[in-house]
C-alpha cells in the first residue's frame, strides 16, 4: 500500500462536518423577512461548511501575468466553498463533499473550479436564488435591473451613462453624480439580503457583498446622517482566508461574516446598493418545482428536452436502475452558465445529462428492462424526478 493510500485511510473526520446536504426550502406562508434571513443563511453555509481534502490540492488560476496558487492540506480544516466556481453554489459544491467525514474528493482544476477566481457576485446571488425566482445574475457585472436588480433610494443614472454596469467605472460615476446624503439615505433603506455592489473602485476593483443585518444609523444634530458613526454589516466571498471560530474549532475560511463597513468607506469605495426586485416588489414565497417541457420515452427524446425551473438549476442527474431498483448508472452533470439560453437561467437542455450508447453497454444486460431517471436539483435545495421511463439495451 502506498503512503498516500495510507494518508487518505488514516484520515480523521472534519469537525462538524456535514451529515447531510442542507434544504433550503420555507413554507409557503413565509414572510418577506423570513425569505431574507434564508438567503442570508445560504450565503452563511456557502462560506462556513467543514471541510478538508482528501489529499493535498493545489488550485492555481492565471491573474494578469502572475498565476494565483492555492494549497488546500489534509491537515487543514477550511470552511465552505474554495473560492471558486464562477458558477458555483453550495448544491455543486457538496457534489464532492464526503458527508461520512467531511472530505472533499477530487478536488481539482478541471472538475471544480472551471472558472476559478471572481465568485463574490456568484455567492451572493446563487444565496438569493434559494427564496426570489426572478434573479438571473452571476458575475458582478450583472448585478444590475436587467438582470432582476433594482438601484435603492434616490439612486438613478446620470445623463451620458446608459447601462448599469457595463465598463470600469461605472459605480464611480454613479457616485460621483449624487450628493453624498441621497446616497447615504440609500444606504440606509439596506435589509438584509441586499446587495452591494463596486466596479473600478480605485481602492477595491470590482466587489459585491450581501447585506447582513439591518444598517446601524447614528444621526448629527442637524438631523443629517453621520457617515462615519454610521455602519452597514456585510458578509462576502473573499480571495484571501480569514480565520473563524465555529462551534469551538477554527476554519480558514474564504469570506467575511459581519464585517463592519461606515457608510463613509462604502461611498468611498463606490458602493451602490442594490435590491433582488422580489424582494422590492414581496408578493409572497413560491414553492419550488421543477419540470420537463415535453414527454420523453426514450434516451433520444429526452436529449431534445429541456428542463424547466422557477428556480435556478444546480445540477442534473440521470440514472438507470435495474428490476431490484439498485442503481447500475449515474451521470451527474452540474448546470453551466454557458448552456442557458440568454437572458433565461431556468430553461437548461437536457442533452448534457444524457449518456451515449456506448457508455451504457457495459453495464446493461440485453434483454432486461431498467427504469431511466432524470431528476434536477435545483437552487432551494430540492431534487425532482421531471422524466422516469422503462428501457431495454437495444440488440448488438
């Protein structure tokens, strides 16, 4: 037996590790606040959960002309996702997690962090797709109306800028064009599980960090807002780890929880907040569902369908099974922002998710007749059978 055999076999559980993958469901009568803490705890999961690899992983991603290294040890104890994955929730993230120890298995470049580096926008707006339909955005460029946001307060675009954010100073002229109050008041109008949002800052580039707890507001005697006494509480995705004590064992983990901001230093950074038009406009919590938009008999039908979600879709997964219902195929296919339709990210093509022919050969008896499974997984948590029909290794 090699050494990294025994490493791995010798391996200790995680402290407080995961036992299960987390349902993020509410009740259908559930209240505007409700559905904000929820979002909120999305994000606070995505950051915290307890993990290590199951041998030494080193994620490295080019920034500019230098390339960024991440070691993640055995020894360690690391708390949520990796800071990678562009389009990246904490469903996908588990799809290599080890719920018997916390282990994440096959931790590497190709099969986890396809688009490893800028996740911050990502975190927060996979959390808020656990409670509001509507949202459709995933990098922090998109954080903007058209993609299912809305600017707080007195905010509004100034004359010669036509987009929200769509170059590398847009926030600053959106700063630049108000007075400080308007903007301050803005802040202020913050709920938990709002955004906000920078690009070009000259101090902090592009950023995007979901509110966490209600602002606190201190006031001068003219009745004017104090910057400066004045604090947002934040938490966000971050490149760089940050120790934090949970339940009594430390985690490095990527993202800051309950960072104060002074609404002086948002302003500053160029800070625009930014609402999930859900949220603006409550009209109550949908219950999730998930289905396929034709009827599929067959593998060839079924790799012409689509998948239909008021939610957004984490993954898909296909399965056979045999006549004592044990599992004989899988194929796991996490959703890629790159197959949506545009301007649609809860219509994803089956095809993907679908195996060849040849895949199944070995591991199907002529003559036998199995059970074909597609069910989705989508952004509350839930998984749902959306296809399921009987089928036969065709004849050599």
């Amino acid at each position: 037996m090699s050494m990294e055999k025994m490493t791995e076999k010798t391996l200790s559980p995680v402290k407080g590790h995961l036992d299960k993958a987390p349902v993020y469901t509410l009740p259908l009568d559930a209240t505007e606040d409700e559905a904000r803490a929820m979002a909120v705890k999305v994000m606070y999961d995505s950051l915290t959960f307890p993990w290590a690899p199951d041998k030494t992983a080193e994620l490295t991603y080019p920034q500019g002309e230098k390339v960024r290294r991440n070691t993640f040890s055995p020894e360690g104890c690391y708390g949520g996702m990796p800071y990678c994955g562009a389009h990246m929730g904490i469903l996908q993230a588990l799809e290599y997690y080890d719920f018997s120890d916390g282990r994440m298995r096959g931790l590497d470049y190709e099969n986890i962090s396809p688009m490893f580096g800028n996740t911050c926008a990502s975190a927060a707006t996979w959390a808020l797709a656990s409670v509001v339909r509507s949202n459709k955005a995933t990098f922090t460029n998109y954080v903007a109306p058209n993609y299912g946001f809305q600017p707080l307060g007195g905010i509004r675009l100034p004359e010669g800028l036509d987009k929200w954010v769509t170059g590398g100073d847009d926030t600053k002229q959106l700063v630049e064009s108000m007075d400080e109050e308007t903007l301050y008041r803005a802040y202020t109008e913050m709920k938990p599980a709002d955004l906000l949002l920078t690009r070009g800052s000259d101090k902090l580039g592009n950023h995007c960090m979901m509110c966490y707890a209600p602002c606190e507001v201190a006031y001068r005697p003219d009745g004017s807002i104090d910057p400066e006494e004045s604090f947002a509480s934040i938490i966000d995705q971050w490149a760089k780890e940050y120790p934090l004590e949970i339940n009594g064992t430390e985690y490095q983990v990527r993202g800051r929880i309950g960072k104060r901001y002074s609404l002086a230093k948002l302003r500053e950074r160029d800070f625009i907040p930014m609402r999930a038009v859900e949220f603006a406009d409550w009209k109550g919590y949908v219950k999730g569902c998930s289905e396929l938009d034709r009827n599929a008999d067959s593998l060839e039908t079924l790799s012409k369908a689509r998948v239909i979600s008021n939610y957004r879709l984490a993954a898909l997964e296909f399965t056979l099974t045999d006549a004592q219902d044990q599992q004989v195929f899988r194929k796991y296919v996490r959703t890629s922002i790159g197959d949506y339709p545009l301007g649609n990210d809860r219509n994803y093509p089956v095809e993907a998710a679908i195996p060849e022919e040849s895949e199944l050969k070995a591991v199907l008896t002529e003559g036998q007749c199995y059970t074909a499974r597609l069910k989705s997984l989508i952004a509350t948590g839930e998984w749902f059978t959306v296809s399921e029909f009987p089928m036969k290794r065709s004849k050599s």
